[in-house]
C-alpha cells in the first residue's frame, strides 16, 4: 500500500488501521507456558478476551509505517536479539518476575543477545510490568537501578 501511495504521486501518504488482538498471547491464559509469577487469565491491561477486542492495547491504531516499525517480520528493527550485538555499553536487564505484559523469556533473549562485556540481568520477583500497588519491589528494582547507574558514570549526584 506504502509504494501504491508512492506511485499515485498525490498529498496521501500514509494509511491508518486499527489491530485487533495484540495481547492474544496465550501465556496470558495458561500460566504453564512459559511460568512466571504472573496472575493466570490476565494480562497488565486486564483480562485478555476483554483487552484483545476493546479499544485499548498495545499498538492497537496503527499507521502502515508505525505497523510495519513495530510487527512486521521483515521490515521491524524492534528486534532486541537481531539488534542486542550492537549495544556494546555496559547494560542492565530488569526483569520483573510476574510480568504481565512481558514474559520472562524476552528478558533472557535479550541479555544474551547484548554485546556488551559489561552487562547484567537482574530478576525483581513478584514484580509485574507497572509496579502497580508494590512499593516494595519498586524500591527493590530502584535498589538495583541507581548504584548501577552511578557506578557506571551515567548518573551524577
């Protein structure tokens, strides 16, 4: 649609959609797949079956381009595996060990996908992906966040 747009040669450029559907993980179902702390039949906007066809969720309005960005197999370089062997800075992985919007295996992926010598990857456990309501485990993840930061000269105090 993008190079029929193109070809066309007038003012319309791009195309807006709506997805339904993307939070149809079904880990979000059975907590057997892939287990984590996470809450069965629930995901961080609710329940599944009501999020996938509601109004909300992740990259539910798209445009071609942004659809293309952030789903598209081909096209996507939000890809942190494909990309992780570039990031040569010193990195953090935070995991958090309920997390109702990012399974746990993403973090992994992730981590041993980085280039980085200097890298770390720490689990906050009974942590969902908001923090919502759990002030400890956001402590907990901050604990981790800022010595790591100041010990790396990225944050000065």
């Amino acid at each position: 649609m993008l190079e029929t747009l193109k070809k066309r040669n007038t003012g319309e450029l791009e195309r807006a959609f709506i997805v339904h559907r993307t939070m149809a993980d079904p880990r979000w179902l059975d907590t057997t797949i892939e287990p984590n702390g996470r809450k069965e039949n629930w995901c961080y906007l609710g329940n599944p079956e009501t999020v996938n066809v509601g109004p909300t969720g992740i990259a539910r309005f798209n445009t071609l381009r942004s659809w293309l960005s952030q789903w598209s197999f081909d096209e996507s370089r939000a890809n942190g595996e494909a990309c992780g062997p570039g990031v040569t800075i010193p990195s953090l992985v935070i995991e958090n060990g309920a997390d109702d919007a990012a399974p746990s295996s993403h973090a992994t992926r992730l981590y041993n996908a980085l280039g980085a010598a200097d890298k770390q990857h720490t689990v906050i456990d009974g942590a969902t992906h908001y923090y919502r309501a759990q002030p400890e485990q956001l402590a907990q993840a901050i604990r981790t966040i800022e010595p790591w930061l100041k010990n790396h000269g990225f944050h000065n105090e």
